[in-house]
C-alpha cells in the first residue's frame, strides 16, 4: 500500500484539478499553445523512457532477449495500426513463444 | 466517425438552451451507435489494462482504485508500468500527471456542456476524456452536445470500472505470468500509445529516443525512477518549428485515429 496509495492519491487529485480547470475558468483562462506543445512532448519523452527501460531492464540489469522481442513484436503491430487487443497479444504472445524456446 | 468535426459554437440563442435530464432521444442514432462502439473498444482495453496490472505484481485494489478516481487510460498504463516495472511511484505521478494535463485544454473545450448547477460541472468534471471531448465537440447543437457528453462520459465510466474489475480477477487467476510474455503488455502498449505522436512529430521522435538512451544507461547505476525523470533531458533535442496556422490545441487529438479505429486508450 502506502506508495501505491499516495501514487493514485496524488494522481487522482492532479487529474481532477486538470479536469476543473474548465468549469471554472471557463472564458477566462485560455492555455497556450506552445505550453500545451511542451506538455505533450515532455509525456511523450516520459513515455518513450518508461517503455524503453521497461522492455530492456529488469531491476538494474538487463531483462533478456525475449521480453524486448516481443515489445518489438507488439511495436510493428501497432505501426501497422493493428488493433490495441491484437497489440497486447502479438508483444505477450511473442515473449512467451521465445521463452518456451528457451531464450530467457 | 469523428470526422467532420465542428468547433463549438457559444450561441446564447434561448431556444437552443438546455434544461432537466439528458434523455437518449436527444442524439441521432448515429451518434449512439458509435458512442456504443467506443464503449466495445474500451472495454477490451479495460480488460487488459485490469489483466496486466495484477498480471504484472499490483494488489487488485490498485488497477481498480486508480480506475475509479483517477479514469485516464493512457496516463493508468503508464503509472502501472512504472510502479510494476521498477520505474518508482514519483516516476509513475510525474508520467500520469504529464499525460493528464492535456485534459485541462479539454476541460476548457467542453465546460459548456456540463450542465448548470454546481453538482453537475463537478460530477460532470471526472467524467472527461478524450473520447467524451470528442463526441461533444462533434455535435452540432447546445442541446445535443450535453446529450453527447452526459451519455458517453457516463456509459464510458460504467464501462471501464466494470472492465478493470473484470479484468483484474482474470489477472490474478493467472499465475506465473513470466510465461505468459505479459511483461512485454506493457512496454508494448505504451509503444502503441505513443505511435501516433513519433508517427507525426519530428520532435518527439529526437527527444524520445535521447531519452529513452538517457534513461536505460542510467538504470544500472541510478536507484528506481530517477532514470526515467532524467530522461526529460531529451527535450534539449527539440527544435523550434516554424511558426504553424493557429489551430485549436483542444481540436488536436481527434485528428488521430477514432478510438474506434484503434480502440488505443486514451
């Protein structure tokens, strides 16, 4: 619990203030462009980061060839603008396949 | 399905005011049927999203606490991914938070069609997402844009708590997930969220991958989280792009795929 729990905490009251920002600044309050472009590219940066790491690192070390395999599986499908469902399949399916191969 | 989109007229027209409850019959049937075919999509994400969290070492009370007070797709996977694959619970915050802000420009978009009273723009406040946005700033009128967003933003909270649960008890049934591949979900799916964004911006392509390098070569040495934080550095590859037409930075995100298209959450 505990930082699990101040992780959905925070995220929840930050998410609900982003979410009041309209009812009441409606008219009064417009976001810039270029801070909203900021805002985006930063999540995209965070984004691109989290996967990385989570595909190749496990702990401080590496995760092994199987699981960065199928992540690259489970990229070209959505490249291909496959269906999210078929996304999720196609990167487990992969990592599961080379593992019962034998690839850790 | 959301093509066409009109931006949203302010009309003080009184005929074209709302008043008392939404009811079905205020938008065409068209409209139903594609709010229903969001509401398919997101509940096979659901699914996944409650599967892999569990799959992925989280207590089932987390995916679907986090379901019900913070309802964001895109900004739960990251924050799962971070707090299941090491990335810390500041990393997971900071990514979720980042991802959300963009909801505040949505939130401006769609005040109009909230309701009135106080009660209403602050239930009506937690129900906003891009799908909802979407579908409100798609309608035509006043009155069927409160339709829109009432009807959407309600079937989609429905939809998607009962989908986590739904999900997270498959998870937790599943045991050795190791075997299953499921480590690579998440990785994998927040590829498929962040696609569009490296498809269309030169700029996120350059400062995604010098930090994503950032991040990974400082994981052996910096303790859980910081690497993916540094990996802000990477927006000292941005370039400044020439000056573009004036756009509504609200209007932006429907350009993409329709979620029905891609069913990629939001």
């Amino acid at each position: 619990m505990n930082a699990y729990l101040a992780c959905v905490l925070a995220l929840a009251a930050g998410t609900y203030a982003f979410r009041l920002a309209g009812p009441l600044l409606h008219g009064r309050v417009e976001l810039p462009v270029r801070v909203q472009e900021l805002l985006t590219l930063g999540a995209t940066v965070l984004l691109v980061a989290l996967l990385a790491t989570g595909a190749l690192t496990e702990g401080h070390d590496f995760a092994g060839w199987s699981r960065p395999a199928g992540v690259l599986v489970g990229g070209v499908l959505a490249w291909r603008r496959a269906p999210f469902a078929l996304v999720v399949v196609g990167a487990a399916g992969a990592t599961a396949l080379l593992r019962l191969a034998g690839l850790p | 399905m959301l093509r066409g989109m009109r931006s949203p007229h302010r009309t003080d027209d009184p005929a074209d005011r709302t008043t008392g409850f939404v009811r079905l019959s205020d938008l065409p049937s068209g409209v139903l049927r594609d709010i229903a075919l969001v509401l398919a999509a997101d509940f096979v994400v659901g699914v996944s999203f409650g599967a892999i969290a569990v799959a992925g070492g989280l207590p089932l009370w987390v995916p679907v606490t986090m379901s019900l007070l913070v309802y964001a797709g895109s900004a739960q996977f990251s924050a799962a991914a971070a707090l299941t694959g090491g990335g810390g619970a500041v990393a997971a915050a900071a990514t979720g938070l980042l991802l959300n802000s963009r909801t505040a420009a949505f939130s401006l978009a769609v005040a109009d069609s909230l309701g009135r009273t106080w009660a209403a723009r602050l239930v009506g406040a937690h129900l906003i997402t891009d799908e909802t946005a979407a579908f409100v700033m798609a309608q035509p009128d006043r009155r069927s844009r409160k339709a829109a967003f009432w009807i959407s933003g309600l079937g989609l909270f429905a939809v998607w708590n009962v989908s986590v649960l739904v999900g997270a008890l498959a998870g937790s049934a599943l045991g050795d997930t190791g075997r299953f591949g499921l480590d690579a979900a998440f990785p994998a799916v927040l590829l498929a969220l962040v696609m569009p964004a490296l498809r269309d911006s030169g700029n996120a392509r350059r400062a995604g991958a010098l930090g994503a390098v950032i991040a990974v070569a400082a994981t052996p040495v910096l303790p859980a989280g910081a690497p993916v934080l540094l990996a802000l550095l990477g927006l000292v590859a941005m370039r400044r792009r020439p000056v573009r037409p004036v756009e509504d930075p609200a209007a932006e995100p429907v350009t993409g795929p329709a979620p029905t298209s891609s069913g990629t959450p939001s």
